[in-house]
C-alpha cells in the first residue's frame, strides 16, 4: 500500500465531507463503479477502458487533429488518442483548412507557472481572459502543455503588466478534454479584463496535514474536495462525499457534480436523479438558456456522441404501478407487473423457487435452488401469476445447463447465486414473449441504506402458509447487517426489510428478485433472495445476495453485452 496515501487519509478522518474508506479504494473518473465512462471508453472489470476507433457511432461530424490527421468522427480521434496519447483535437471540418490553436505560456521562456495564452493561426496570439477562468479549464490547458496531472494553482491577474489586449478568449472547459480547443471559446472585447495565470503540476510533494492526496499524486486543500470542481484532475477529490459543499449536487453514488450540470439532459448521476423530473420541473428552460454557448464545444458533439450509443432496453413493466405507500404483508401481483418474475418447479411438481429473467436464454436465481445434477428436472415458467390457477401467457421451458457459482457455500450461502440456460424453442427463440429483462446492476454504489426497493414471490405468509399467488411488497435496504448476524453475514450480501419486520420475504422465495428503481423508474436487480431469521421478525431482515458484486461473473457466462445497459 501507498504509505504516503495512508497517512494522508489519517489526516482528514475528522473531515466532515470525505468516506474514507471509499478514498482508500483510490476511484477516479475512470472508474466505472462511479462515473459513466466517455463514449469512446467501455467499462471492463470497474475502469474505464479505451475503445478501438471502429467501435465509435459512425455518424458524425469530420475532425482535424493537431497535425492535420483527419477522423470520421469526434469520437473515433478521441478513441485514438486515448490509446496513444497522441494527435490531440484541433478543429472541425477539412484538414486543408489552416488553423492553430495551441497553448504556450507567457514569459515564452515559462516551463509550468505563467500568463496562459494561444497561438492562432498567422503567428498571432491572443490571452485567455480571467473571467470565469477554473481549475477545470486550468487542468485542460496544463494537459495540452504535456502536464498530464494538470494545474495546481489558478490566478487571475491585472493587465496592467503586459501590453494591453484589445480583446482576450474566454474557455469554458468540462474538464476532460486534453486540448483548450475542445471548450467553448468566445472572445471579448475588454480593455481592462483580468487574464488568466497558471501554475501546472510538477514532480509529486509530500501532501501537508490539511492537503487531499490526489490518486494522481497532487496535492490539494481539504475544502476544495466535495464541491463538484475536478480541483484533482483525476476527480478523486468529488467521488467519496458523504455530503456535497455549497454550488454542487450529491448523487447517490457518493460523487459530488456542479449545479450546472443539473437537468441538462445528460445523465451525471449512475442512477439518474440529477435528471428527474421532480428535479427538472421548472428548470429545463433556464438551464437551455444557459447552455447556448457550450453548444460551440465539442462537449455538444461528445454528448450527442453518448446519445447515439446503443442502450440496453430493460427493467422497464409493461404495467405502471402508480401506489407508494407501504403496504403491509404484501399485495397481490397483476398482469405485467413483474414481467422479470420467474418461476422454477422442481421435483415435486410445485414451484420451488423463484428466479428472474435477465435477458436471451436467461434465469437469475439462488445457487441453493438448484443442483446441476438435476438439470433435467426443472422446468421454468414465465409469465405466472397463480402457480394453480394457470393464467393465460405462460410459457414453460426445460433448462440447457446449470450454472452455480463455483464458490458458492451451501453451509454460509456465500455467493448464493445460480445462472439458467433455457433451452430455446422453434426458430432457436428463447426470449419469453411476455417476459421483460430486469437490468442487471454493474456498480455497488447505485443504491444505498433507506433505499425503497420491490421483493416478489410465491412464498409463505405471515401465518406460514403457502400462497400460490404471486405476491409483492415494499422493502428497504438496510444497513449495520453485519452487526445483527455478525459471524454469518459475507461479502456479497445485503439485508433489506421493514423496521417492524411487516415485509419480507420467506420460505418459498428464494431466488426470486429485490428489484430497485432509477430516477426513472427502470428496474435493476439488486438482490435475490437468499436467507433469514424466521420470517417477519422485526429485527432480523431477510439477506440477500447483492447482484451488482457478480456483474462480471454474470457477463463472463452470458456475455457482457446481455447485460450491460451503458459503458458497453
């Protein structure tokens, strides 16, 4: 481990803003548990890695690079240069085209601290004024002047020290570009306007008792981290907040963003709420005001660029369920409700257990529902809603294979998690035509404590009798699991529940779904049912095993691109 890093983390334990036990796991804008990745990234194993050129959109607008490279599209050149470092962004449109944008330093003699200005075309130059002037833009610029860190120190100064501009170039930067001509530049005409000074990163100091250790390396005041500005570079300083400063939003994942990026139509948040419409209602008018300039970026093209990528269709009922309350001991599931809810019948000719479909030839269940051994036993229903009273739209399939995670512990129920394969049907179908996917969760960090979430099933009631209608009720997601089951509580579980213990699931249910809901109501599987305590004992919730741990384990089996909504 990082010794420097370590003592850096002692040092702010008392700092009110920062989790530490998230800093120590070093996330930053590449990381994929937190933050989306770029278009011309996909997320493997939690990071956020480069795509090859040919897997971008093919719609486009032409880009010329630096040195007069020219790409299909935005997306492509910056693919290339997120592996090569190299053939940064210059204009849009024809190469013929002579144009110059590059920073350079004012003294021309200034390595990494200086008045910032860009050469044009003409061998004309031209300052970058003060206003408005951030760590964000300062970061791109320092980037583009081979600092890959970015800056540490901003300035504004007076013109009084150099010769008076007629006019300075305003930059208005995101932060993740690595060159000034990809932000929105306009110019204006100021005589007496501020310019702006940097001071870009060198060779790594020992960070102070009151400084944030950047994963980068930098260092940065405490009260800088949590206030939605990438002071860091690398956005380790706005991703492990338990709460947000003045100016910036909190999502729920723990990342700190900047007001503006509110309903602006762009996803920010993994579970969307900086996009809802409770949020935006209101807003939407004067945030399109707002970002009429930024339309001259190539932040526009790269968010039209995210909004061409294909996106998983799932967790979305064909029924809209409009109730909210908590309702005791649960309800009785209609139509479409559940179009995720599997049933699997053993053996004895009942439903023994519940799974949930994911996609193509499908099922989610727990691993203790089945045995691989008993393959050709088992038959899958879709569609059900009374496992006597057959309703119309069930369809039942035999299974190809049993897949039970090979570290799955029967005595713990450690990794109690079991993959189907249906065997498919005429034409090789094996999409259910009633049945839609539940989205699988990739990140841990999606939902949280106190969280509102569904469990369904065909299990015992509160006076242990079996129900043979499908049953659903309201949950929360709970924490301090491990104290209450202590020695038997695991990585990879999560507890859900009422604090009376008048919902819950039971004997009956088990692997059947624990779905919550983003900000638009699409449904990711968090949990499956797994174990507990009796049934509805208030104090003991029921344990399920937390799906979003076995994204990767689900993708290696049914291949990533069934369930991987974004980030592919």
């Amino acid at each position: 481990m990082d010794l420097q890093r370590t003592t850096s983390i002692s040092s702010f334990k008392q700092e009110t803003f920062l989790i530490e036990e998230c800093v120590r796991k070093s996330y930053t804008q590449n990381s994929c548990e937190k933050v989306f990745c770029q278009p011309w990234q996909r997320c493997v194993k939690g990071s956020c890695r480069c795509k090859l050129p040919y897997q971008c959109p093919k719609n486009g607008t032409i880009v010329c690079t630096a040195d007069r490279r020219a790409f299909r599209t935005y997306c492509q050149l910056k693919s290339y240069e997120c592996q090569r470092k190299m053939s940064k962004f210059m204009h849009r449109g024809n190469c013929d085209r002579q144009e110059t944008f590059r920073v350079v330093l004012d003294p021309e003699n200034a390595t990494s601290e200086g008045t910032v200005k860009v050469e044009l075309a003409h061998s004309q130059r031209a300052f970058i004024c003060g206003e408005e002037w951030g760590m964000q833009e300062a970061n791109v610029a320092c980037r583009e002047l081979n600092f890959p860190e970015g800056a540490d120190h901003i300035e504004t100064i007076d013109t009084d020290n150099v010769s008076q501009p007629l006019e300075c170039i305003k930059a208005t930067c995101r932060g993740i570009e690595t060159s000034l001509a990809e932000c929105a530049i306009s110019r204006l005409n100021q005589s007496n306007a501020k310019l702006a000074k940097v001071v870009c990163h060198t060779p790594p100091k020992e960070c102070s008792f009151r400084e944030f250790h950047c994963v980068n390396r930098k260092c940065i005041p405490l009260d800088k981290t949590c206030d939605g500005i990438n002071d860091c570079g690398d956005l380790s300083d706005e991703v492990c907040c338990k709460a947000c400063r003045s100016g910036s939003y909190h999502c729920k994942s723990d990342v700190c963003i900047p007001n503006k990026y509110l309903c602006n139509n762009e996803r920010d948040c993994l579970t969307g709420e900086d996009e809802s419409h409770q949020l935006c209602n209101g807003r939407l008018q004067d945030n399109e005001k707002g970002t009429e300039q930024a339309e001259e970026s190539m932040d526009e093209e790269r968010r039209n660029i995210k909004k061409s990528l294909p996106q998983l269709y799932c967790g979305v009922a064909n029924r809209t369920v409009t109730r909210r309350k908590r309702i005791l001991g649960g309800n009785t599931a209609e139509k479409d409700e559940f179009p995720w809810q599997i049933a699997i019948r053993g053996e004895r000719e009942r439903v023994s257990c519940g799974g949930v479909y994911i996609g193509g030839c499908w099922v989610l269940t727990a691993a203790h529902c089945v045995r691989a051994s008993r393959t050709h036993v088992y038959k899958i229903f879709t569609g059900m809603l009374n496992s006597i009273t057959l309703n119309e739209g069930i369809e039942t399939f035999d299974l190809k294979r049993v897949i039970i995670h090979e570290k799955y512990n029967s005595k713990t129920y450690q990794n109690d998690i079991a993959l189907l394969e249906m065997k498919p049907k005429d034409l090789g179908r094996c999409s259910p035509p009633n049945s839609v996917p539940v989205c699988i969760p990739w990140s841990q960090h999606m939902f949280k404590s106190g969280q509102q979430c569904k469990v369904s099933g065909w299990g015992f009631d509160e006076a242990f009798t079996r129900q043979y209608a499908l049953k659903w009720g309201y949950i929360y997601l709970m924490e301090n699991c491990s104290a209450i089951y202590r020695h038997r509580y695991f990585e990879g579980m999560e507890c859900a529940g009422t604090h009376d213990g008048s919902v819950d699931s039971c004997k009956g249910d088990s692997g059947g779904p624990l779905v919550c809901f983003d900000s638009d109501n699409v449904g990711y599987l968090w949990g499956i049912v797994s174990w507990g305590e009796n049934c509805g004992e208030k104090g003991h919730p029921g344990v399920y095993t937390k799906v979003a741990n076995y994204f990767d384990w689900i993708g290696y089996h049914t291949g990533m691109s069934l369930i991987t909504r974004y980030n592919l």
